[in-house]
C-alpha cells in the first residue's frame, strides 16, 4: 500500500469517528434551535424558560468575570473528593461482602436499608455531627458514590461463574490469586459501570451538598439564581453541571476502556 493511500485511508477513518461523535450534538442543537424561533416568533416570551443563547451569554459573563471558574473548581473539588472517598469505602466493603458470606450476613442488610434514605434526609444529620463547612459536602457525595459501588461489586463478585472459582480451588490458589486471577477480571466490566454510575451519582449528590451553607460552587450558582429571580443564571448552573458531569463520565469511561480491551463482546448494529 502506497504512502497515499495509507494518509487516505488514515483521514477517511478520522473523519468516520469524528462524525459519530458529532451525532450526539444533533439532538441538544434540535432542541436549541427549536426553541430560539419559537421565542423569536413570539410563541414564548422566554422569560421562564430562556433561549440557549441568552443562557451562553450568561455562562459567558459569568466566565469573563472569573466567578464562573471560582464556582467550577470548588463543585470539581468536593465532587473529586467524595468520589474518591465512595470508592474506596464502597469497593473494600463490597470486596469482602461478595467474597465472605459471614461478612455479608452481618453488613448488607444494614446497608441495604441505609440505601434507601434519601439524600436530603442526610443533610440535617451530617450539619449537626460535621458542621456546615466542607467535612460535610463531602461525606455526603461519598455516600452517594458508595451505594452502586458497594451493590453492583457484592453482586458481581456473586454472580461470578462456579465453575471458575471450582478451577481456581482445583489449582488450590490461594486468596490473593482466586481474587487477581480469576475475581477481578470476571468482575471488572461490572465494576467500571458501577464507577461511572457512582460518579453520576457524585454530581446529583453535590447539589444537596452545597446546599448546606456553601459559599461557592455550581449549587450555590442555582440557589443564588432561585432567590433572585435569574431563570437564565439556573440553567447555566445547570449547563455547567451537564457539560462537566459528561466531560468527567468520558474521562472515567475512556481510561477504564484501556483495562477492557480484552472482551469480545456483543457489537450494536450500525
């Protein structure tokens, strides 16, 4: 094959992946688009509900003041924490409950009914014992980022094959090769989908947690919004928390696709 087409080839498949990915901003910019000639033919005033460009000119003022970045790092910062935080407690605990039945017996079902709590049930509770200042934010989104961890970790470490395990006793491994070498591969699509799931969860958790006399972040954004009448500052807290929460979701998924090269798995249709 020539240099050529080689180069040829090469632009050809760029261009081919560049294009699905932009297949995705086809429907937000529907939308969008939509909804600025309805305002601009007067089938809405816009005042409840503002048009994508006065809610950019927005994020722009916000930006251009340097208020906007001040928000972004403090919401960035309290998630990033508690997301580090939900992790470890969820995979150690969900670790040992999934490979321990005696330990699972004496934890999950009191974790099962702690799930269930609300988050905003938490927040009288963690101002009280950790006062309103960042101590508090974050338990509150490690608690939301434990959860799926914990669950979808116990179930997948259960929901392993017998007949691995039977392999692995069979060549009398020992704890630590029964979890590296059979386990954590069996177990470790699972667990990717329950870090993006806990991340997701990080970010809804970080606006009851700047909820709690936060001075800054994108929650404070929205509620300062809500209390002075400026529809147009909500939705750009709320654009800032889509556009990072998808930005930290493809990071995450995009390293984790590195350790899952080796599955054969099920290719969607076209």
């Amino acid at each position: 094959m020539s240099t050529e087409q080689t180069v040829e080839n090469a632009a050809r498949t760029s261009t081919g992946s560049g294009g699905k990915w932009l297949i995705g901003f086809i429907l937000p910019l529907t939308l969008a688009l939509a909804w600025e000639v309805a305002v601009a033919l007067k089938w809405s005033d816009g005042r409840l509900l503002p048009t994508p460009s006065r809610i950019f000119l927005t994020l722009a003022d916000l930006a251009k003041s340097g208020e906007l970045t001040g928000h972004i790092l403090a919401t960035l910062q309290r998630v990033g924490l508690g997301f580090v935080f939900g992790v470890a407690a969820g995979t150690l605990l969900g670790a040992v409950s999934g490979y321990w039945t005696s330990v699972r017996r004496l934890i999950d079902p009191s974790l099962q009914a702690l799930r269930n709590i609300p988050s905003i049930a938490w927040v009288p509770m963690f101002i009280l014992w950790f006062g309103i200042f960042e101590t508090s934010k974050v338990i509150l989104i490690a608690v939301g980022v434990f959860f799926p961890i914990y669950l979808a970790l116990s179930g997948a470490i259960l929901g392993v094959d017998r007949k691995l395990v039977e392999v692995g006793r069979i060549f009398r491994f020992s704890h630590q090769e029964m979890i590296t070498r059979i386990l954590l591969p069996a177990t470790l699509p699972t667990y990717v989908i329950a870090l993006r799931s806990g991340l997701g969860l990080g970010w809804m958790f970080v606006v009851a947690a700047e909820f709690m006399g936060a001075e800054q972040g994108l929650g404070f954004l929205l509620v300062d919004g809500q209390q002075t009448g400026r529809p147009a500052t909500i939705l750009a807290s709320i654009t800032a928390f889509a556009i990072l929460g998808k930005l930290t979701d493809w990071l995450l998924a995009s390293v984790s696709a590195r350790f899952l090269t080796w599955q054969d798995g099920f290719k969607p249709a076209e």
